[in-house]
C-alpha cells in the first residue's frame, strides 16, 4: 500500500516536472515569435503573441494548484516538499518571462507603427534575445538534471547580457542625440532591451532554485542576487 | 496535547505574520529614504538605502526559511498551509520592492552626480513614490485584516500609478527633445519612474494573494493580470 502510494506520488512529481517544461517551451516559443515578428514588422504575429499570453497564465495557475494539491494531500517529507515549492517558484519566473515576451510584442507594435526602426536595432534585440533563450534553456535542463553547477554559467552569461544592454543604452543615446525625432523609438528599444535583460534574471532565479533543490542551499542574496540589484547602475 | 500543539502552531503564525509587516516596515522605509535623498541630493543617504537592501534579503531568507520548517513539521491542513504558501509568495514581492528601493537610490547617484535634475522631476517622483507607499500600506493592511475588498482599490492606484509613469514619459520625451544634453539624466529618471511603477504592481501582487487567503480565489490573471502585462504600450 505504501509502495502503491509512493508509486503515485512520484508519478504526480514527474507529470509536474513536465509540466514545467512544456511551459518553459511555451514562453521561450513566446520570446522567439515576438523577436521575430519585429525583425520583420509582422504585426499580425506581435498580436499572436499578446494573445498566447493567457496560455501562459493559465499553465502557471494549473501548476501551481497542482502544487498545493498535492501537498494539503501527501503531506510530502522535507525533500519532496522543497521539489514542490521550488516548482511553485519556477512557474512565477517562467510566468513573469511571458510577460516580458508580451511586453516586447506590445511595444513592437508601437515601434512598427513608426519607420525609425532600423535593421541594426532588430540585429543587436535579436543577439540579445538569442543569449537570453539559451540562458532559459539551461536554467530547465540543469532543473531536469539537478545540476546545481549551471548556476555559474548563468552568473557568467548574465553578466554578458547585462553589458549587452549598457552598450545598447549607450548607442540608443547617441542615436536620440543626432536626430531628436527617434527619441520615442529609442525608448521603446530600451524598453524591448530592459525586456530581455530581465528574462536573462528570471533564467537565473531558475538555475538558483536548482541549487537549493540540489544542495538544499538558498543561493539567493548571494554574488548573482547582489549582482542584480545593481542593474541599471 | 493537541490543544497545545494547536496554540503552539498559532504563535508561529501569528509570529510569521509579524515578521511580514517588519519586512514590509522596512522596505517602506527604504523607499522614503531613497526617494528623500534624491531630492535633496543626500549621496551618503543614497548609499545607505544600497547598504541596507541586506537586511531585506536576510528577512526574506529568515520568513522562508520558517515556513518550510513549519510546513514540514505541523503538516497543516489545507486553510493553514494556503497562509504560509501565501506568507512565502509575500515575501518574494517585498524582496522585489527592497530590490527597486536600491535600484532609485544606486540610479539617484548617478543623477546626483550631474546637475541636470530639477526640482520638478523631484516634485513627480515624489508624488508617484507616495502613491506606491500608500499602495503597499494598504495592501499590508488587507494582509493583516485579511480584506479582499482592497484589491479592488489597488487596482484603481495602479491605473493611476500607470497614468502618471505614461504622463512622466512624455515630459522626459520633451525634456529630452529640448536640450540633447540632459538625455543620459533623463533615461536615468525614467527608470525610477519606471521602479516606482512596478513597486505598485508588487503591491497589486500582494492584494490578490490576500483575496486568495480570504475567499480561496486565486486572483492573479484576472482584470489586474491583464492589465499588468499590458504597461509599458
């Protein structure tokens, strides 16, 4: 019986745990749409992907009352009950990247709307983008592995994005500075850029709950949580 | 026995519940110091708000931390668990608010250090600073008295907190669009216009986990959500 029992409750555990994948490719499918759609002003696909959004939102509360369900129920030990809440957590972060997915779409169709965008911009979002979408993807495969050594790539790779953005604010600067007509499209690229920066901090905020799950250490607050509260300095 | 187990357990709620407004006391502070010293050009009070992001990250650890272990250990039933899921989740937002106190006061020496910042972009920072505080307030105070009616209040601050982050934009447009010089210290401005506003959405966040403890109704990703998702057009 108890067998049976345990039988069921890794069977819930593991369907979570796809749970939170198919999310994950959900939202960065989401990022993808939306850097694309920019790139190529397909406004029609920007509305696809404000629209998409609720799916998002919906698998974040399936998941979560799953999540409650299941401990109100088994009353999970101390290390089935850290998976649990840590899945809880992820789906917030995954959930806060769909927003930031949607507000690139949104803002993009502002941007299109107008023709001072130029095809530097898109490239520049768009390596932006790319580096943030790797981040995500290791961030859900070091949560599929247990793999608390990701962490450090994603200190790394945070570090770069977040250059990548000082450099972009830098450039839109002097853009707005030689013809003060773009300044309003300069800043909804800053915009789109400070989107996908924060996506880079949600991907890490992933690879931390890892750690806590691997090593039952909390790795917030530490250089990585220190390192994001001085963005934008 | 169980009456004493019972009495026990309600001190640690009751304790939990403390921890949050201190938490929440603190990071309102926070938010008065940085927001104070900007205006009056305090460097050494800027780097002070920075400094004391610590303590709210130590509290943030201590409160979670102190759920977990009362989860594992009482194994509470389905009312009490929904309070220490929802105290966790809490904590996240007032962790965030912290993390925006320090973002104003790093982006504050930044202004501070150029002389291009005037007395009426402190006057609107001021205004909007205040109704953030007074959103936070009175979600903490829903907390306490567990009302859910105040969610709906806050939903209406926030349309107002939005309102005047898109009337600041504007004028920072203008600003900028009149002398090319001050567009470094204006993008610095629009990002605390920026934290201010989203100090106010994790003061929404908070309102709609108490209607979540109140009714059992999980709020997030109804009119708010949408809403939210949809700053920054």
């Amino acid at each position: 019986m108890t067998n049976h029992i345990s039988k069921q409750f890794d069977k819930e555990l593991s369907a979570l745990r796809t749970h939170i994948l198919q999310m994950g490719s959900l939202v960065e499918q989401q990022i993808i749409l939306a850097l694309e759609a920019l790139h190529v002003k397909n406004i029609a696909q920007l509305d696809k992907v404000v629209e998409e959004d609720d799916k998002v939102n919906e698998m974040e509360l399936m998941i979560d009352e799953e999540c409650q369900r299941i401990i109100a129920r088994r009353q999970p030990a101390a290390s089935d009950l850290r998976m649990l809440i840590t899945i809880s957590k992820i789906t917030v972060d995954l959930e806060r990247i769909g927003d930031e997915a949607t507000k690139i779409a949104r803002l993009g169709k502002h941007i299109c709307e107008g023709n001072q965008f130029k095809s530097t911009h898109a490239r520049e979002l768009q390596k932006m983008g790319q580096l943030s979408l790797d981040m995500l993807k290791q961030s859900l495969d070091a949560f599929v592995r247990l793999d608390a050594s990701v962490m450090y790539k994603l200190f790394e790779a945070d570090q770069h994005l977040d250059e990548d953005f000082s450099n972009e604010l830098r450039r839109l600067i002097t853009f707005m500075m030689e013809d003060t007509r773009v300044i309003s499209t300069a800043i909804d690229i800053l915009f789109i850029a400070k989107a996908i920066e924060r996506i880079g901090d949600h991907a890490t905020n992933i690879s931390e709950y890892v750690v806590f799950l691997a090593q039952g250490t909390d790795m917030r607050h530490t250089a990585s949580g220190k390192k994001r509260s001085q963005q934008n300095e």
